[in-house]
C-alpha cells in the first residue's frame, strides 16, 4: 500500500483517484481556522488553537483540508488540546502542538 496514499486518505477506492491534483492559490491560515472550527464544533471539550498568519501558496484546498484533518484528528486522540501554528519563514511550515502531561509514578 502507498504510505502517501493511506495517510492522506487515498486509497485506491478514494473519489480522489482518478483526479489530477488541482492547485489553486489557497490561504493556509483559512484553512487551518476551517479545519480547527470543524473540530472545535465536533470536540468542545478540547482546547483547539490556530496560529497562523496569511500564507497563500498554490495548493490543492480539498487534499490540503483532508491532510490538516487527518492531522488533527490523530492529534486529538492523542492529546488533551491542539495548537496548530503555521509559519512562512523557511518555507511553509504546518506544526502540531501537543501538551506533555507529567504522569505521577
């Protein structure tokens, strides 16, 4: 199986299969807050942050939504809140923060 497939969901059943990529200039900071919003909605318990400041590139904004969800969602399962902060200063960066919880021994 492709890694880059299964990771960002798609698999060979995928609908994105047979379509091309289709990069369009896209803010990343947008779709970060999209993505946080959706989960904020579905995960009020958890604390979600963006720090993002306008980064527009040529991306795919449905594969890029899909990978910060995936991104998301396995963050949350593995950690009591999320910040996601993206930067523009080496490059477009995307980073998922995750608190460290001390467990008593």
């Amino acid at each position: 199986m492709n890694f880059y497939r299964f990771t960002f969901g798609l698999q060979p059943h995928s609908p994105w299969r047979e379509d091309p990529l289709s990069p369009t200039p896209v803010d990343l900071s947008v779709v970060c807050r999209e993505v946080a919003d959706d989960f904020k909605m579905s995960h009020p318990d958890r604390k979600i942050t963006v720090e993002s400041q306008g980064i527009t590139g040529q991306w795919d904004e449905a594969r890029l939504h899909q990978a910060l969800t995936n991104l998301v969602k396995n963050a949350i399962s593995h950690g009591g809140s999320v910040k996601i902060d993206s930067n523009a200063e080496d490059g477009t960066t995307i980073t998922m923060h995750l608190p460290r919880e001390t467990v008593a021994a």
